[in-house]
C-alpha cells in the first residue's frame, strides 16, 4: 500500500458523472471483508456488472477503449460513507491518480491516506479533458507532484493543483500518518499531562 | 479573542501545528463498529502496537447484524466473521465492548448519546460519516477513514486540516406535522450535496433552540449529506436534562463543575464565521426526495424539478437519477405507490421517532400490500417502546417491531428491498442501491413514513393528522 509517489504519465478512464457516491465506488454488501485486499474487483460493481454478475459493455471500466492509471471524474466525487473501502478499491484496481474538479472531504483524505492522489482541477481544465480523451482515448495526461502540475498533454494546458506540504511529504517519501504519530508521542503525553 | 463553537473545542484539543497549517488533533472518543475496524486492528497487530487510550474506545457491531432471531447464530458466513472479528479484537485489546443482545447493544450513533458516554466538549470520531451526529450534544464529532481508525488507536491522535465555519441558522416557528427530519432534507436540498463540503457547521436560530435533543441528533446526523464535515449545536438546558443521570455522565459535584464549564460553549456574539446561512421555519413543509442523493429532496406537495432547471453539465446525472427512481421531471409524488416503509437508523431510530410513528398510527390500520420495518434504534430505545405501551398500539394498527441495528439503511444485513420497489425510509440516503440492489429509496421523516405505512401511498401527513 505504500508506493512512492512522483511523477505519473497514464492515459485516463473518463467517468463525466456527477456527486458519485462511495456506495457506486463499491457497494455496501462488499464491505464485509477483514482485509484491504481485492477491493479492486467490485469496483462500481453495480454499474459494472448486471444482476446476473455479466459485464454491462456499456460502463466504461468494461470498455477497452479506456485504460490507464488516471480516473477522471464529474465533480463531487466520493460524497456519502467514509467507507475507506472505496478508496483501496481505486487504489487496488490500478488507478494512482483521480481528477475531478471537487471531492468530499473524508473520501479525499482516505485516497491520500493509500496513497492515491486527488487531484482538484477548475471545471475548464476538467471539462476540456474529458474532450481530448473522448476526441483521443490515447490522450496522456502527466501528473507531477513534486511540481504540483498536472498537463493535457493533448492540449498541451497545464495547471497548478493544491496539496498540503505534510501531504506532499507523505506520498512523495512513502510515509503515512502512523509513522508521524507515533514519532511525536511524548507530545501527546505531554498534552494529556497539561490538560 | 472571539471563537465560534467549534474553535472553543477545536483550540483545545490541538496537540500540535506543523508549519503548514497541518493539525495533531487530540481525540476524546472513538466509537468502532465492526465494518470500518478490522483492517486497523490488524494494522495495529502488524505494527506490534496496543491501543494508546482503551478506556476511550468503546466497541458494538450494528451494521450487519440481524433484527430477528439475534438469539442464533448470524446466518451470513462473512458477516458472522466481520462480528466475530470485532469481539476478538474487543477482547485481546481489553476494550469495552456491547456484542448482540448485550442491554447497550444498538447502533453506535443512538448508544453514544443515550449512554452518556457522548458529551459537550468533546472530539469524537468513529470510522462512519454520520458520527456527525454526536455534535448535537455540542461535541466535534465527524467521520473517519479506516487509516484514521488505526492512528487513533495507535495515538488517541489524527492529523488533520482545520476546516471553515458556517453558521445555518433556522429563525422562526415551525409548521405543525414538520419534523427534525423535514428541516434537516430541507437544508440538504437547498445546499445540494456538496454545498458544505470544506466546513463544520453550526446550526442556530429560534427554530434550533425549540428542538428536542433527539431533533438535534436528527439534524446533525445529515449534516455530511450536504458535504459537511461535522454539525453542532450549542449545548444549553435542554442538552443537560437531557445528559443527566444517564450511564456514563458525571456525577454530583463533578457534573455542577461540567455543567458549569459546558455553559461557556457558544458562539460569541461577535465571533466570525466563514459563511453565514439562514432559513426560515415557516418555509419548511414535509420533505421527500424524488432522486438518487439526499440533495434531491423537496416539499411533498411540490412537483420534481424540471430538467431546464438543471445546470447543462449535471443533466446527464440528473436523467439516470430519474431513470433510475421511475420518475419523471414536473411530475407530482403524491399518491405514488409505495411497496416499503423503513422506520428506524441513526437518523430516525429513537424512542420519539416511535412515538411520532405510533400517534399517527394508532386506530389506523397498516395498508395490505406494504411490508414495513420497524427497527428500534438499541435495546434502550426498544425497552422504551415496551414500557410506554408503543409496541402494543403499533400491534393493535398491524405493525410488528424488529431487534434493532442498522438494518436497512444499507442493507448489509438481510433487510434488503428489492430491485425496482420503492421504499419510504427515514434513514439518511437513497443512493442507487443503497438499500439492496435496484431498490428506489424515498427518504421521509417518521410522520410521512407512518403516513405511509397506512395508505401505501405517498401521502401528505397533516392529511391524516386533520382527522
């Protein structure tokens, strides 16, 4: 689960839906699992497979068209349940990346927290993308971290995208939270102490 | 210095400030359920630590559990496990634990308030969005990932953005046969989903202060449905009668000194808050929602938006949201058959949500072709039905009461409706499948549940009150 993070060039799966729930990232009845492992299968497994588990060719995860480790998507991205399900079910299917022009706060954090990185676009730069991939399925986009830049490389646009630098720090040097936390824990007593 | 509500308790929960902004932030509480904690159990195992704090934590499964026969053993092979898993970290952690038919046993949103174990002042965290719901007590509480789950076990720490404040204000009187549930969709509806996303918000305002405290639990469960990180109310009177002499509340001259302490919870009159809202009671009427998110609501005498009234880049949404329900744009939901009626979760599972179902109920009779569920918040609000006699007039109206849990709120128990049906719920989302696959949720206050319930329609309420 803890990758590096650096830089990223991938050709992207376009998802132009809006306000896409956690229970679409992966429905409730797969969350009874005791490990982190094989989310990535019942990824939006109801809009992915019918009732009698075939794949519906119509979702664009079932499309060969589209591939790569970018998943770009309408905005509101990841509202509902914390279910951090969701984000090891991105994470396992292969996507490193996810691009929308808003996320819900605590999805958000639990992308970061696997090392998945969100990446907050304005509505041009989104709306434009999903046009060059649609124009173009090849269309590479590169995601930079260290830079803080992500480029269309159809278009050639790039922006600069908002991440804070504890986060950045994180991804980048393969650390989580934990590994901070439990450095810092004399302060902790220290707090509990002055209380 | 002036502080909002949340500043009061944020600022004093802060262990650290990393140079950028980043927060230590200092947990109080951490309820865990059995769905969001075995991945950070084992985490903790896999790093050879213990929990930092376990008198904090307290532990009770309630998503997959059951509500018949909690006597037998759980027919689901995986959900027994994931139960099972619980009680065995519960056990080899040494935490507190209330497993199935334990008299605390209930969804962890209603046990955490009507325990004590919830109090003004705190931060709580818990690894599921509505934990919100504990800020009606006047406490930071919000929903945690599973990554999160293990830190504060790990640290009784999180690191965490400070988020903005707002300020949603409800001034006036409301309507009568509206209730907690109606406000609380009505604000969803005009902030849309996302519309609070970035901010903790505090609600205030004539109509707030007039809530019950079990209202006020109601309105801050729904407050991540509009994006919100947590909701909160200031605690006053209402909130200490409420919390006194329950289980785990301090005592004595402890709870004076608390009580006192409690008392400087507030906002200040001059403090600033990032954004400002306010809406007027008088404007608020019986809600449903007619699509696929909690944002899609609206009175239940007005028509389904029209699709010209959806902003061009949502519309695509908006027509496999309709789709999906059945619906149609402009159209009416009045006199809409209805095939489920869902009372319960920790939106709308507690004793005055019993009692606002049965008074609509009672000497009515239950329609023929509706199945409907009723499902006690915990065994507390379920020993409550009994001694107030509720059970016996849901009976005499052709009602039966189920063993409480989460239940079909997300169906991951065998409480599921089936595909194409639609269900009146009181819980808190009607995303596409959330309550078993294909099923079509319309998400309803008690009273128009109830409603419901006795004419398998949609139906308005205050009709059936009249008479």
């Amino acid at each position: 689960m803890k990758t590096k993070f650096n830089i990223i060039t991938s050709t992207c799966v376009p998802l132009p839906l809006e306000n896409v729930d956690t229970d679409q990232i992966i429905p409730a009845r797969f969350l009874k699992a005791t490990t982190k492992e094989g989310f990535g299968e019942n990824l939006f497994r109801d809009w992915r497979y019918d009732k009698e588990g075939n794949k519906i060719e119509s979702f664009v995860l079932n499309d060969p068209t589209y591939g790569g480790k970018i998943l770009v998507a309408g905005k509101n991205f990841g509202s509902g349940s914390s279910r951090e399900h969701a984000a090891w079910a991105i994470a396992d299917y292969g996507f490193r990346v996810v691009v929308s022009s808003f996320f819900a706060d605590i999805h958000k954090n639990n992308e970061l927290n696997n090392f998945v990185l969100p990446v907050v676009v304005t509505e041009e730069f989104l709306a434009e993308l999903f046009d060059s991939i649609y124009k173009d399925p090849k269309t590479e986009v590169e995601v930079n971290l260290p830079e803080q830049t992500i480029t269309n490389k159809a278009t050639g646009k790039s922006e600069h995208f908002e991440i804070n630098a504890y986060k950045k720090d994180c991804l980048i040097n393969g650390l989580d939270d934990i590994d901070y936390l439990l450095a810092n824990k004399s302060k902790i007593e220290a707090f509990e102490a002055a209380r | 210095m002036s502080k909002t509500l949340f500043e009061k308790i944020w600022d004093k929960h802060v262990v650290d400030t990393l140079p950028d902004g980043t927060i230590q932030l200092y947990i109080d509480r951490l309820y865990c359920h059995e769905v969001t904690s075995p991945q950070a159990f084992a985490g903790l195992r896999a790093r050879g630590l213990k929990p930092f704090r376990p008198e904090q934590i307290t532990c009770m499964p309630d998503h997959n559990i059951p509500t018949l026969n909690q006597d037998k053993p759980i027919k689901d092979p995986v959900s027994k496990n994931q139960v099972d898993t619980l009680e065995e970290n519960a056990r080899y952690f040494g935490l507190t634990y209330y497993g199935l038919q334990h008299p605390k046993n209930g969804i962890i949103h209603v046990v955490g308030p009507e325990t004590g174990l919830t109090q003004p002042g705190m931060t709580i965290v818990c690894g599921d969005s509505h934990t919100s719901t504990h800020g009606a007590m006047g406490a930071i509480a919000f929903g945690i990932g599973t990554s999160e789950v293990e830190m504060t076990l790990a640290t009784q720490c999180i690191m965490q953005r400070r988020p903005k404040t707002m300020r949603i204000t409800i001034d006036g009187v409301r309507k009568p046969g509206v209730t907690a549930k109606d406000f609380a969709l009505y604000i969803i509806s005009k902030m849309s989903t996302s519309g609070a996303t970035g901010y903790f918000v505090e609600y205030a305002g004539e109509a707030i202060r007039n809530t019950t405290m079990e209202e006020r639990l109601t309105i801050c469960n729904l407050s991540i449905e509009m994006g919100a990180r947590g909701g909160m109310i200031a605690p006053d009177d209402v909130t200490f009668d409420y919390l006194k002499d329950r289980e785990f509340a301090p005592r004595g001259e402890e709870w004076e000194r608390k009580v006192n302490e409690w008392r400087q919870l507030y906002s200040d009159p001059d403090a600033k808050f990032d954004k400002e809202i306010v809406f007027h009671a008088e404007d608020i009427d019986p809600m449903v929602t007619y699509g696929t998110n909690p944002g899609m609501g609206m009175g239940i005498r007005e028509n389904i938006p029209s699709m010209e009234s959806v902003d061009e880049a949502g519309r695509i949404s908006y027509k496999k949201s309709l789709d999906y329900m059945g619906f149609k744009a402009g159209e009416s939901m009045l006199g809409k058959k209805v095939d489920y009626v869902f009372l319960g979760s920790c939106t709308n599972g507690r004793i005055e949500d019993f009692r606002a179902f049965a008074s609509l109920v009672k000497g009515k009779k239950k329609a023929d072709d509706v199945t409907v569920w009723l499902v006690p918040g915990s065994w507390q609000v379920e020993r409550q039905i009994r001694a107030e006699g509720i059970d016996k007039v849901l009976a005499e109206a052709g009602f039966a009461l189920r063993q409480p849990g989460c239940s079909a709120c997300l169906a991951m128990n065998e409480d599921k409706v089936p595909a194409g049906k639609y269900a009146v719920s009181t819980s808190n989302r009607n995303f596409e499948g959330r309550q078993g696959p294909g099923a079509r949720t319309i998400l309803a206050g008690p009273l128009v549940a109830a409603a419901a319930a006795v004419t398998g329609k949609i139906t308005d309420p205050r009709e059936l009150i009249k008479d």
